[in-house]
C-alpha cells in the first residue's frame, strides 16, 4: 500500500468516526444494567489509579499518535495504533485468530457492545466498548474500532477475533480480541480507540493509562509522531477543546 492510498484510507476512517460513535451499529446494541453501572468507579477515583496496561503489547506496533483535538493542525478524534504487515510477519505460526496480536482490556469493567462488522468507506472493521467509570448518570467508555482497512474476506470472518460477549465482565490484561492483519498490508492497519460517554456523543481523549504508559506509547509513534510538523509530547491528548477532556471541562495543551 502507497502513502497516498493509505492517508486516503485513513481520512476516510477519520470521516465515518468523526460522524458517530465507535460502535454505532444497530445489530449490537448497548449492554450493561444497573447493577453494572452503579459497581463501576468514579471517573475522579478512576483518574487517581490509571491503568498500567496498554491496549495491546507496543512492541509490535509500528506507529501510533495520541488523540489530536480541534486545535490541532491534524485534529483526529481519536488515538491510534498501527501495524505494518507488508512482510506477511503476522500471523505468527498458523492462520488461527490466536496467532494475531493481542487486543487487552485496558481497565476493569463490563463489555457494553460488540461490532461484528461495521463498513468503513469502503472497508470494514469490529470492535468492542468496555464501560468503566461513571458520573452520576453518565457511564465513561472505552471504545476500540478495529480497523484492517480491506473489505471482510468473507461474512462473519471477523467474528472469530472477538473474544468477548456482550455484558460480560472483564478485568484489566483480558484479551477481548485479536487484530486481523491482511496478508501484505501496509502500514494503514490499524485500532481508532477514544474514550465515549453515555447520553451524550462526544468524542473524549482516552487518558485513562499512566504517565509510563504513555511515555512507551510515544516512543512508538514513528511517522505519526508530528503534528504536521511539530513534534508532540507524550500524552493521550493534544491540544483538546474543553469537551474532549476526559476529565475537566477546560481546554489544555496536553493530556497525559
């Protein structure tokens, strides 16, 4: 895959997750009950005991870059993780979904949807949504689009590398699922993961990891690592609006 086939390929992931949230699919609907909800943490206790797990193991990954706000020269409301399979690397020692990489649950809490397939432009991807924190009546959730940028090979083929079911309860290092990479894919393969919020449909940066989390994810950032031509720090937010912090309704430079 070309540069410029996969910048296309990526603004047209940016345009469809721009319009809706990760999961927006009408055959999985939202889970989760009372009891779920009310169980889970606050976002400010949460805030006080990030996770040290990432999503998936960075070692593998070839580039990335944090949630870029609207005041961004590059916004993209969302955080990424990028694989390069151009060498077919993956899957490693047969075709089975367990020879792909890991997908993890990054936080403790229950899975409140699961996509089996949503088009894309002109791909289609999966994906998962954990509830994990709450505020008053609004639940904090985090969203994985799964992204390997092809059409489904087939109906129902990425079933198989979703581990998780709806409602379920998962705790922190779980593998909820496993990333198809298409045999000599370029670098576009990819997780679009943000925070989203019960109620309303905004898109908030996903600083749910601590700071020595984020600093290994930055190291792996490679040719994302600018924002059109400045460097950006290590952070899970950049240059967010008041409405994309996770945390405090106040614009900031960064969010670690």
């Amino acid at each position: 895959m070309n540069r410029t086939h996969t910048i296309a390929l990526l603004a047209a992931s940016l345009f469809a997750f721009t319009g809706c949230r990760c999961n927006d699919d009408p055959t999985g609907p939202a889970g989760g009950d009372t009891t779920q909800q009310t169980q889970l943490p606050t976002i400010q206790g949460f805030r006080a005991a990030r996770s040290d797990r990432f999503i998936v193991d960075l070692a593998a990954v070839t580039a990335g870059h944090p949630f870029k706000g609207r005041r961004a020269n590059t916004p993209h409301q969302g955080a990424h993780v990028h694989w390069d399979n151009s060498d077919t690397a993956w899957p490693v020692g047969g075709s089975a979904p367990s020879n792909y990489p890991a997908i993890y649950a990054a936080v403790d809490g229950y899975v409140s949807r699961v996509d089996s397939t949503f088009p894309v432009g002109g791909c289609d991807r999966y994906g998962v949504e954990i509830s994990f924190a709450r505020n008053g009546d609004t639940t904090f959730i985090l969203c994985y689009g799964i992204e390997p940028m092809v059409a489904e090979p087939s109906p129902g083929f990425y079933r198989q590398f979703i581990n998780v079911a709806l409602n379920q309860q998962v705790r922190k290092g779980d593998i909820i699922a496993r990333m198809y990479l298409p045999p000599g894919a370029g670098i576009g393969c990819h997780i679009h993961f943000h925070v989203g919020q019960t109620v309303t449909n905004r898109f908030l940066a996903p600083a749910v990891f601590q700071p020595a989390v984020v600093d290994s994810f930055q190291a792996r950032w490679g040719a994302f690592a600018n924002d059109g031509a400045v460097p950006m720090p290590a952070c899970m937010g950049y240059l967010l609006d008041a409405d994309e912090n996770l945390y405090e309704f106040l614009a900031v430079d960064t969010l670690k």
